[in-house]
C-alpha cells in the first residue's frame, strides 16, 4: 500500500464518523431555511404593522382634530347662549 493510501477499513470507519456529521450539517441547513423564512414573514408583518399604527395614529389626530373644533364651537355657542340669556333677562327688566 503507498503511504497516501488509506485500507479500506480506514476509509469505512472515517465514513462513519463523518456520516452522522453530515446528516446534522443537513438538518441544520433545513432548520436555517425554516428560520430565514419566518424571519422574512415576520418581517413583513412588521412591516404591515408599522404602516398599520402610522394610518391609526393620523386618524386619531384628525379625530382629535374634529373634536377640539367641536369643543370651540360648543363654547362659542355657550357663549352665545349666556349672551342671549342675558339680553332676554335685561328686556324683560
């Protein structure tokens, strides 16, 4: 046998020692792709979500909005009233 030969017994032990090597490096390939993929979905969700709250918290600024317009005019109405009231009470004086 040369000396960068190796028996055939040699060659058949290292097969078994690098076979269950092998078969893991495998399942954890498949595991990363599982992974990557829910990471990227995840991503997306996100995503989603961020334009999600943005569109959410323009609403509710424009709610807020319409709601202090509406409080100006019910004090200015108020106003009006308590003008009125007393115009009523100084005619009927």
């Amino acid at each position: 046998m040369k000396p960068s030969q190796i028996s055939r017994t040699e060659a058949l032990r290292q097969l078994r020692e690098i076979a269950p090597i092998q078969q893991e490096n495998e399942a954890l390939k498949t595991q990363l792709v599982l992974l990557h993929s829910e990471l990227r979905h995840q991503q997306v969700a996100i995503s989603q979500l961020r334009v999600l709250t943005r569109q959410r918290s323009e609403r509710i600024d424009e709610l807020n909005h319409k709601l202090e317009q509406a409080r100006a005019a019910n004090r200015k109405l108020d106003e009006e009233n308590d003008h009125l009231v007393e115009s009523v009470y100084r005619w009927k004086d």
